[in-house]
C-alpha cells in the first residue's frame, strides 16, 4: 500500500510539472507585434497576433469579442490575426486581449488615444508614422561606490511626455526596463543600486509631441578625477582643429591626455591618447570640411577610460584651400617686403 501511494504521488507531482512547463511554452509561443502603442484620434494602425504552434487565436475588447464586422475589426492575414483600427475613436481606448489553447495563454494590447491630429509614437523605439521629430541627446557622467543607490532623473522641459527606459549589458545589448517611477508628465525616475562592474549604461528615452529626448547616464565604480582639463580652439582649417591645453596646476610636467570625439550627427566616437602639458597644442586630423565636432578631452580615470570633462564643439572650415590661400598670402607679402628692402638699401647706398 505504501509503495502504491508513493508511484501515485510521483504521478501527481510529475504531472503537475508537466502542465507548468507546458504553461510556459504556451506563454512562448504567442506573439504580439506590439504591447502598447499611443496614436493620435483619427489615424490608422492595425496590431498582429499568432500563435507559433498554428493554434488559432482569438481577439477581446473592453466590449466583448471582436470579429470582422465590430469596430475595431479583426482580420485573417499571412502574419497573423489583425486588430485593425480605423479612423480610430476616443472611446476605442483600453486593453486589447489576444489569446488562444481555450483562451489559457493570452497577451494585452493597450492602447491610448490622444486628442488631435498629428502623427505620433508609440513606447519603445517603434515609429508608425513617418514624422521627423527633433532629437535631443545627451550623457551624464555619475562615479558612485559599488552597492550605492543613486535615483536616476529624466526630465523634458516642456509638453507632457511618454517614458521608457533600458539598460545596455555588457555584450553591448540593450533590455527595456519596466519597473519605474512617473512622477509627473514631465519627469521620470529610476532608482538603481551600482553592481561592482566597472561600467554599466542605462538610457531614459521620453517622446513628446514634436520631439525626443535620448538620456544616457553612464555610471562607473570609483572617483571622478580633480584634475580639470579644458581646451580651446586655436587653429582651424576644412579637415583638422588645433586645440590648446589648459590646466589649472601651472606646472608644465608632461602627462597623458585622452581624446574623444565625433560628428555632432554622429554616435561613432572616435578616441586616442596623447602626451601634453600645461600649454601644449595638439591637432584632430582628416576632419570633414565645414562640420561640427564634439570633443572631450580628460585625464585618465583610475575608475574608467571615459571623459570626466563636458564637451566642446567646433567647426571645421567649408573651404579646403582657406589655410593654403592664406599662407600664400603670407608668404607673398613677405616676399614683396623682402624686395623692397633690399631695393631701398641699394638706392641709398
């Protein structure tokens, strides 16, 4: 009697195992195109769902089910069952629920309806019309101690704004966040306690009506240096920069120098190091011709090869032959001088 209990509560437990991780391959095998959007009154997007497995699925409004004849309509296509919105209305706002497999596996749409009749974007890095926004862009620096929690801020000046936040791993592959904090239609928080990895990067991206602001908060373990670097333009041309070295310590001990810099339009960095001192001069080369350029400059950080220092911004001259038109210039002038020197010195003696 007891061995049979025992084959019986195997079976059980065995089986209840089985419907757990056949539960979570269900989960896997459906697919929404997207999880939420936010769209304008009046415009057009449709939304695909399918199961991977070829079970068929099924589409439910805040109203009830939806079929081919309710609005918002669902249809049969070759990438999956479509939840079309047409002309879409105010009151079709809410949670849109695809399921399938008796209706045990399912996945949410929500979508938010604004007033008025721009374009729009929904949340994440997807764009349903083709509107150009103006991005802003921009990076903050923070060197905390590993275990120290710090609150991240982001924040747009003006409009009321859509947030989303990620996280760039180690292998360079960006996660989306979701835990979060709105605290108003203009700024965001996220609370994170620094890991002992040296570097980690984490971007805030907010959408408004006409434009989008990409915050990276790049954190380090360690200390910021106190050594402050600055540079200034002192020669320019169509493809290099001259910049000057300044320091606050007056000493003219030489030391290392790290360079960063790129096209305003531009993510790609470029980088090197130099040896400078107090005063020295060096050049960015092979430049483009009538471009601006973002440049930061520091010392070497125990922490981290990052910049600690703001960033610059030059241009390069639009004219190639400006610093050789000039020095020919120069050098005529010279000459002619040079001349006529040595013609008044003959006359006179």
């Amino acid at each position: 009697m007891k061995e049979f209990l025992n084959i019986l509560a195997f079976y059980i437990i065995g089986a209840g195992s089985v419907q757990i991780q056949r539960r979570h391959h269900q989960d896997d095998m459906l697919y929404l195109s997207y999880e939420n959007a936010t769209v304008r009154q009046g415009k057009t997007l449709a939304i695909s769902c399918r199961d991977r497995s070829g079970q068929t699925v099924f589409w439910q409004g805040p109203r009830g089910p939806l079929g081919p004849y309710t609005r918002p309509r669902v249809m049969d296509s070759s990438i999956g069952k479509l939840l079309i919105f047409n002309n879409t209305k105010m009151d079709e706002m809410g949670n849109y629920t695809c399921s399938s497999i008796g209706r045990r596996n399912r996945k949410v749409f929500t979508l938010t309806v604004e007033d008025g009749d721009l374009s729009y974007e929904g949340l994440g890095e997807h764009t349903f019309m083709n509107q150009k926004m103006k991005v802003y862009r921009s990076d903050e620096e923070i060197y905390l101690e590993s275990g120290a929690v710090v609150n991240l801020t982001c924040e747009v000046p003006i409009g009321s704004a859509r947030f989303q936040w990620y996280i760039t791993d180690m292998n360079n592959r960006t996660h989306r966040i979701e835990n979060f904090v709105t605290l108003s239609d203009r700024q965001s928080i996220l609370e994170i306690e620094k890991t002992p990895a040296l570097r980690e990067i984490y971007k805030c991206i907010a959408w408004t009506d006409h434009q989008k602001l990409v915050k990276r908060f790049i954190l380090h373990v360690g200390h910021r240096s106190d050594t402050i670097v600055t540079v200034s333009l002192v020669n320019v041309t169509s493809d290099s920069l001259g910049l000057l070295v300044e320091t606050e310590d007056e000493q003219t001990i030489p030391f290392h120098l790290l360079v960063r810099y790129r096209k305003v339009d531009d993510e790609h960095w470029h980088n090197f190091k130099t040896e400078a001192q107090n005063g020295s001069i060096f050049f960015l080369k092979d430049l483009h011709p009538a471009t601006k350029y973002e440049i930061k400059v520091s010392h070497p950080n125990p922490a981290d090869a990052e910049m600690v220092s703001n960033s610059i911004f030059y241009e390069t001259l639009a004219n190639k032959n400006v610093k050789h038109l000039a020095s020919i210039s120069v050098l005529s002038f010279a000459y002619l001088v040079h001349i006529i020197y040595h013609y008044v010195v003959t006359v006179l003696l």
